[in-house]
C-alpha cells in the first residue's frame, strides 16, 4: 500500500509540473509586443463598389488594425469582433483604429451601407 501511494504522488508531482510548463509556454507564445505597428488595411469606396472585397487579411495575435478609408460617401464600416465595433467614415479619407486582437480567429469586416464583406482578419 505504500508503495502504491508513492507511485501515485510520483504521478502527481510529474503531472503539476507538465501543467505548469505548459501553461507558462502558452502565456509567453501568446504575449503581445507592446511596441507592434498595426495592420493597416486600405479600403476605397467608389459608388458601390468596394476594394476589397472578400479578401483576407493576416493579423498576429496582439497587434491592431487600422483602416485607411477612401470614400466618394459617406457609410458606416462594421466588425464582428467581441465586442462588435462600428465605426462612421466621410467623404474624403478617414482612418479608423481598431484597436488589439488578442483572441484568434476570423473577424468580418462589412460595410452595413453596401451590405458587402470588405475584409476577413484572420487573427492567429
């Protein structure tokens, strides 16, 4: 019976240890760079059209994205992120920050106005 109890605080032992290398390699992979430039994503409205349209754009975990907006009128840009962010532009160029994204994953970009995906961020 000893022995047994031995073996199993063993086990323990290797299985606290694998867990908390794990999760400290987990928290220094997904770690921010604090001094990252964003990802500028250039978007042109002409009429209704829009460029892009559809494409997908490649984000790192923990950088922003900025928008370049180029317009010939004024709409309304939208973004399936958590929490959904909405952001007017006018006539003229407007930029918009999006701010960090720190949760993989794929986030819409849509124009409400045009009713037309724009961007896919695929944050990884």
């Amino acid at each position: 019976m000893r022995l047994t109890a031995r073996i199993i605080a063993v086990v323990a032992a290797i299985c606290g240890i694998a867990c908390i290398a794990t999760a400290c390699g987990n928290d220094v992979a997904t770690e921010p760079s604090k001094d990252s430039d964003p990802v500028v994503v250039e978007i042109n409205f002409s009429g209704d059209s829009v460029d892009p349209h559809g494409t997908q754009i490649d984000v790192p975990v923990g950088h922003g994205v900025e928008l370049d907006v180029t317009a010939d009128a004024a709409g309304e840009i939208h973004v399936h992120s958590d929490p959904e962010q909405s952001a007017a532009y006018g006539v003229g160029t407007t930029r918009i920050s999006l701010g960090a994204f720190e949760i993989p994953g794929q986030y819409e970009v849509e124009s409400h106005t045009l009713g037309k995906t724009i961007v896919t961020l695929e944050v990884k």
